[in-house]
C-alpha cells in the first residue's frame, strides 16, 4: 500500500467511525430513555423487553460498522459486496431474534412483547438518526481535516 493509498484508507475510516460513535450514543440514550419509561410506567418484563431488544439493536448495528470499517481499511474493492452481506445479516439476526421470542415461552413470560418491540423500533431510528448526523458531519469537517478551504468574503 502506498503512503497516499494507506492515509485514504485511515480516512476512510476515520470518516466510517465518526457516524459510528455519534449513532451509538443516539442509541445508548435511547434505549435509556425506553428502559426508563418501562421501569416507571411497568413491570419488570417491561424493563427486560425494553433492554433486550434496545441491546441486540446496537450490538448487531456496530458489529455491521465495525466489519464495514475493517473492509474499507483492508479490502476497499470488496466494500459494497460486503456491505450488503452486513445488512441481510443484520436484518436476519434480528429476525431470528423475533421468531425465537415468538417460539419460546420462557421468553415470552420474561420479555414484554410490547416494550420489545418498542426498544427496537426505537434503537434503529436512534441509530439512523446518528448515523445521518454522524456522516453530515464527517463531510462537512469545519476542522480543515479533509483539506476544504474556506471560501473567501473577498471578491475579484
């Protein structure tokens, strides 16, 4: 790898885990925000569904950034191919994790249907909405880190 090739690479995935960080911590606060709704307004069950599901949403959502991040770093070619491998995986995790809830009745006694699916809805929008954030910041680094100039006040 050339030294301009490895600095795009590192770039790469500086930009891939600036959203990365930013949608975690949308996601954390709002799981937070459910288990704490759950804990109030609820039972136990409630509380369990409402970190079940808010927990699989971003380990399964940042183990899908953090492969992506190590494919561009290493692998750039394969990065699209990759990445919807990650998605269908992502999306087939947590349906598993739906069909098990429907087929186990332990975890039915356990979890709250209701705030399960509640904490899920919400971690994804969370984590989307931190993405979204996370990328529009990464392109518009006010920092001068990805080499932008100012446009000047000054006309010729």
């Amino acid at each position: 790898m050339t030294p301009t090739s490895e600095s795009g690479a590192r770039s790469a995935v500086r930009d891939a885990l600036v959203p990365m960080v930013i949608a975690a911590a949308f996601t954390v606060v709002a799981v937070a925000v459910v288990a704490l709704a759950a804990a109030v307004l609820s039972d136990d069950r409630a509380l369990a569904g409402a970190l079940t599901g808010g927990l699989a949403v971003l380990g399964v959502l940042l183990f899908g950034v953090l492969t992506m991040a190590l494919v561009v770093r290493f692998v750039p070619e394969a990065s699209l191919l990759v990445a919807m491998v990650v998605y269908l995986a992502q999306v087939a995790v947590l349906f598993a994790l739906f069909v098990r809830y429907q087929k186990d009745d332990a975890m039915q006694d356990a979890l709250s249907a209701e705030w399960l699916a509640l904490s899920i809805a919400a971690a994804t929008v969370a984590w989307v909405l931190g993405q979204v954030l996370g990328a529009w910041r990464a392109r518009h680094d006010v920092t001068g880190v990805h080499g932008l100039t100012p446009v000047s006040d000054e006309r010729p």
